[in-house]
C-alpha cells in the first residue's frame, strides 16, 4: 500500500463499514448455504483470511467443509454418501477455475 501511496497520493481507502459489510453478507450467505447442503466447498486461497472465515462459518453451522483451490484439491472420500454439495468462493477466488466434476460419484453434482 505504501507503494501506491507514494505513486497515486490521492488514493483513499474504501470506507471500512463497507469492507466489513461484505463481509458479514458473504458470511450470511454462507450460513445459508451451510444449512441447504450436506458438505461445503470454499474455493479459494489458503492465505486469505476470508477463505478461512468462510470455512469456520460453516462448521459452526454444523455442515464440514473444505477450502479448495480448484477441483484436483477434492478428496473422493469428501463425497462418499454426500448428495448435495455447496461451493462459494471467498473474495479473492481465482477468476478462472477449472469446473470439472471429480470422478468417483456419479450422484454427486459440483459445480
């Protein structure tokens, strides 16, 4: 940030009641989700806190998930008897993912 800073003086900052409003939207959507489904996949970064923030919200809701980069991360054991699954990506997701169903189950719809 220091860096863009320095080349554009006037860049400001998104007002954080915004940032932190989408954040409790995506976390809302996530529990609703959570409840639909039987196993959740969180595409994104490890690294992102969001990712991870999106993950812990549904284990609170009483649904497992998992954070995948893309669809070789999915383990088949994930979806041993799983009929429906939810996939969100957290705000950071990469723009292209590769949107291949796994092998292994046929019942199981991904993305």
């Amino acid at each position: 940030m220091a860096a863009l800073r320095r080349r554009f003086p006037q860049l400001r900052d998104p007002p954080s009641e915004d940032i932190r409003y989408a954040a409790q939207n995506r976390q809302a959507g996530m529990r609703r989700l959570a409840v639909r489904s039987e196993l959740v996949l969180v595409v994104g970064s490890p690294d992102s806190h969001n990712t991870n923030r999106l993950v812990q919200v549904s284990l609170t809701a009483g649904t497992p998930a998992h954070l995948v980069r893309d669809a070789h991360d999915i383990r088949d054991e994930w979806l041993e008897r799983v009929r429906v699954v939810g996939v969100t990506a957290g705000a950071p997701a990469p723009p292209a993912l590769d949107r291949r169903r796994p092998d292994g189950t046929g019942r199981t719809r991904l993305w």
